[in-house]
C-alpha cells in the first residue's frame, strides 16, 4: 500500500512527499461529467456506486497519494431538518435559514449514523475497490462554515446575517452550533468506523472572522470534535482553516494533526510560528496549475523548499482545483511534486 | 482646523484617535439615498455639487475626522476607453474584456488631467465647503485591482482571467498595468493638486495573491505610483491592501506612509512584523458595528490597545460599512474611539 499520505500526516519519514487535489473529483474531468450526467449532484452524492467510481477516477487519471471520498459538506444537514437544494449557476440553497429561536430548536440530532447510509456505503465500496492502493480520506465541514449556510441560506459574501447572530444573539448562535457539533463529530466518527483512513475537517469560511472572534465563536467547536474523534479513533486529522493566516496559531490548538494552508501563507513562515506542532498541507495556488511546465517546476520547487523544516508535509492546492483546469496540467503537477521531492 | 487625521497619518503626537469609515459616503445613509435618487450612481459621481454634498454628509453626521471624495476606483477606467456601467445587482460591468494584445494596445493613456475634470471640481468645492474643518482624502485604485476589473470585465470570485494572463503571457499583463500605472500615477498627482490633503491606494483585491505573485505582479506599480507622487507633493499616503495580512513585510516597502489593515490581523502582531516604519489605519469587522454599546465599546477599546504602539494609528472600519448598517451605530462607534482613545 501507498502509506506516503498517511505518513507524512503523522511527521513520519517518507520516500517522497504525497500530494492530493482539493476537488480532484470533479468538474475538471471529462470522465466525472460522463458520470454526473446520469443525475443531480445531490443524486451523485446519493449513489454509493457513482460517488465511488468518480472517488477512483482522479487515483487513476492523476496519480494522486490519497483518495477522498465525493460528497458534499452540507449533505449531514439535510437529516437535521434543512431543505438542501444545488441551483445550477447559483450554488446551495438551504431553507428556510435558520435565524431564531424556534428554527434552532426545530432542528434534529438524529443519529448520524443512520442518517446518512449512503456515505457510509460509499466509504465501504471505495476500502473494497482501491485495495489499499491509496487511503481514503473523509470529510465533514467545521461549524462555523456549516452555520454560515444555515443562517444565510447559502453562500454569503459578508456573513451579515451570521455575525449579527453572533454579535447580538450569542445564546442563539452557540445553541445552533452546539447542534450541528454534535452531528458532525458523530459523522466523522461514523465515516471513520466505515473505513476512512484519515478526516478533513473543512473551513471554508474561517478567514472571514476576526482572530477573537475565530476563538470565541469558531474554534472551541473543532476542538470538541477532535477531542471526540480522538476517544473513537487514531486516523489522522486535517484542519482546514480557509484564508486563516492570521489564525494559525489558534488553528494549531485545534488538536488536528495536519493544517491546511492556502496560498496566502508562506509554508516557512507557518512552520517558524507554529513549529513541529503539525504537519502542513498545501499549498499552491490552483490557477498556477496553468502555469507553463518549467515555471510550474519552480513553483513547486519553491514550495516544497519552504515545507523542508516541516514535521510533515502534503503537497495539495491551496483551494479546489478550479473546473477550467487542463487535466494534463494536474497530472503534470503530480508527477513533478513526486520528482523534485524524491529523497 | 481638524488636523488629527493628518498628523496620525504622519505619526505625530494626537490628543485622541481619529477616525473615518471606508464607504462613509454611502447607502447605509437616508440622507445619500436622497441624492442618490436623483440619477445614476455614475450621475452622481460626475455631478460635482451633488458629489461633493453627500461626501460631506458623515462629516456632519458622524463626527468623523476626515472626509473622502465620492467617486469610484473605476472612473479613471472609462478615459483609457474602457466602458464602464454599474448594473444594479450585479456591480460593474467593463466592457470589452481586455484579455488580448489587441486590447491592451487600443487602451489610450490619456492626460488625466483633462480627462476627469468632474473629479477635481467635486474636491476644488469639498475643500471650499469643508472650510478645513476635516481634511479631505482623494483615493485611487492600485493597479492589480483595476486591471483585474479590466480583464475579468468586472468583479471576479477567482481571478482565472488575471492569473491566467499573469502566468501565461506576463509581458502582456505588465504592458497593461504599465498603461494602468502611468493613468493612477497622473491622477493621484492632479486630485493633489486639485487640493487632497491625502491620498488613499485601494488593492482591493491584492488578498487574493501569493506573496510571490504579489511582489512580482502588484507591489511594484503601487511603488511607482507612490515614489512618482513624492516627486510632486507631501501629502500623506495610506496603502490598503485588503486580506493582506501576508502581504504586510512587502507592502511596508511600498513607501506609504500608513497601511490600511483589515479585520483579519490584530495591530499588535502587524506592528511588531513592521515596526515604525508606518502608521496604521484599522482595523474592526463592519459588522462589528452591530454590537449592543457595552460590547462594542470592549471592542473598540481593545483596538485601540493593540494600536499603542503603532508609530500612528487611524481607527477605521477594515472594509466598507455596509448598506444596512444602523447610522446610529457608525455615530456612536465615533464617539467611542474618540473617548476612548482621549489622551
């Protein structure tokens, strides 16, 4: 088995350092369009068999150390009570938006692990096909950015409607975040019990608050689920904070044992400040995948250099490949993170 | 005369903190709807005396200690032959795209002195108006972030045109914002002279750059601009790079006198990468100004803490204040910073 990822998750000597692509399954790919015609995304998601073989293609097409299970960080919602709809050319639509008392405690915290069989399903399928070719890796969204949709609805450029719960109804925003803490930790666990081999834990949206409020209002509900996870399993875990330079030190106290980084942040400048505490993932910019070959050599080049004082280090993009990416490119940047970190 | 802005600008000794807020001149205003009504938004931008009225409107509403020309970052745009319109809804919309050599060859570089007359006259009458009771700050926007307006043909969630120009045909990205550059550099110099008694950079979108991109692609037309304004006037310089917390070593050596910071970045952490070589201007999350009084109070307080030893430090908003923000709260956040920061 290609253990590389897992390694290199855990600060331990690898032969070369591992790369995965946020998004590697997706749009990018002409043999995932063959696939997500059949249906909706939601559809896709919802179809053990379909979610696995587009879960495999970027294995195969790319080259990749890791796998990660498709699916989408809003789909544990839905069992809570929300309506979750993906409008072409729009984005999620969550109804209605919980923004009160009362749909706060309308919502449910079923038991994730019934709630949500065809993820679990998926996972097994995935431990089956890949063989142990590579790991696979699942996911769940941080709180903070799984709040973020249920209080607006959506995506959200400013999070008014978000911080203005937390900046005037504190008790409210913690007692929804309370909830969808409590689910997400038991999805998590419940994915890992189904066979992931190693946990993202997305924030999409962290970089939108202000370090204080990122402690108060953000953080302790990661926390909690790490130091849950960790009483059920020994997968590692990856904390993504999106755009949170600021926040790297909090985020290092998050338990996680891998950070993600996007590419704002100089991977030496994120070892200096918080050490060998973690290992790091990332983190190059996704449009610098078009970047000519020689060129996209010295950035990887680059990057790998500042990630040589680090306890670990996966290579990945700083955000999800983008869906007008050249497949060719992506396979290119695999091939060559393998070459230039061969040791 | 009101010269606290200036003097903090300069890091001269103040007896309180000054203030002024990004998009102070704006929707979350009756008093600016009313005149706002009255035409287009790129009416109102080109009629001098109703420019000019609702650019005074928060000076006496408010309290602030400096006032800001209204206008747009993207009306120099329009002369180098650009189409430019503000689509309800949908934010602005130039157009033709410029992508090519073609189109980077038809923009004009034209005398900005002539071009904007509408610009000048609004500050020739602001300055007649204010009577030096605040000063007043004419702006610009720093190259990167016109020129992504230009390429994109208006607002971009990830830049693919821009970068995909920088990365593939960096001669042609540099061809355009030299012509940018040399447009910026003429029109800061003549709202100068028109009577600005400070200029603000806006890089919008400078966050959305790896340090590596940003030094190469952005830093050093900001530098151009400002060293080229040195040659011609003394005025205070600020340079907000927006979400550039990264970015902070390196736009320190553009050569402004303050740097703009957002939310993102505590002051203390800014101040101890930088040092005294610039002022601050900063930094609490607009919706901060949501806050019941108690609260926002503690939060402007522990800014102001943060800020000590800055060599200077302006209290603003660390973006724009937004359309539904309660005036109310924006007057009393005034009144706080000048409190709480009284020496």
């Amino acid at each position: 088995m290609n253990d590389t990822f897992l390694k290199a998750c855990r600060g331990e000597p690898v032969a070369y350092t591992p790369i995965w692509i946020m998004r590697q399954a997706g749009r990018y790919l002409p043999e995932y369009h063959e696939v997500r015609k059949l249906g909706t995304f939601l559809d896709l998601c919802k179809t053990p068999e379909r979610a696995a073989e587009v879960t495999i293609q970027p294995v195969d097409i790319l080259g990749v150390d890791a796998a990660i299970l498709f699916s989408d960080i809003l789909v544990p919602l839905e069992p809570m009570g929300v309506d979750l709809e993906f409008v072409e050319g729009k984005g999620p639509v969550l109804s209605p938006p919980v923004r009160d008392k009362a749909a706060v405690d309308r919502l449910s915290v079923p038991d994730m692990e019934e709630a949500l069989p065809y993820v679990y399903e998926t996972i097994r399928i995935l431990r089956r096909e890949l063989a142990d070719k590579v790991p696979l890796i699942g996911f769940a969204g941080a709180p903070f950015t799984l709040a973020t949709y249920m209080i607006e609805g959506g995506s959200s450029r400013n999070f008014w409607n978000t911080k203005k719960m937390m900046y005037q109804a504190p008790a409210l925003y913690h007692a929804l975040l309370d909830k969808i803490t409590a689910c997400t930790s038991r999805y998590l666990a419940a994915q890992a019990r189904a066979g992931a081999q190693a946990l993202q834990i997305f924030d999409s949206w962290a970089g939108a608050l202000a370090p204080c409020d990122f402690a108060a209002f953000a953080l302790p509900y990661v926390q909690r689920i790490i130091s849950e996870l960790r009483q059920e399993t020994d997968v590692p875990i990856i904390y993504f904070a999106n755009n949170g330079a600021t926040l790297l030190e909090l985020a290092a106290d998050s338990g996680a044992d891998v950070l993600g980084l996007d590419w704002r942040i100089n991977i030496d400048d994120a070892v200096r400040r918080v050490g060998d505490r973690v290992a790091f993932q990332g983190n190059m910019d996704p449009i610098a995948l078009l970047l000519p070959e020689n060129d996209l050599a010295a950035r990887i080049g680059r990057i790998l250099e500042q990630a040589k004082g680090a306890k670990g280090h996966i290579f990945n993009l700083g955000h999800g490949i983008l869906p007008d990416t050249p497949p060719e490119q992506a396979r290119l940047a695999v091939e060559l993170v393998h070459r230039l970190s061969s040791r």
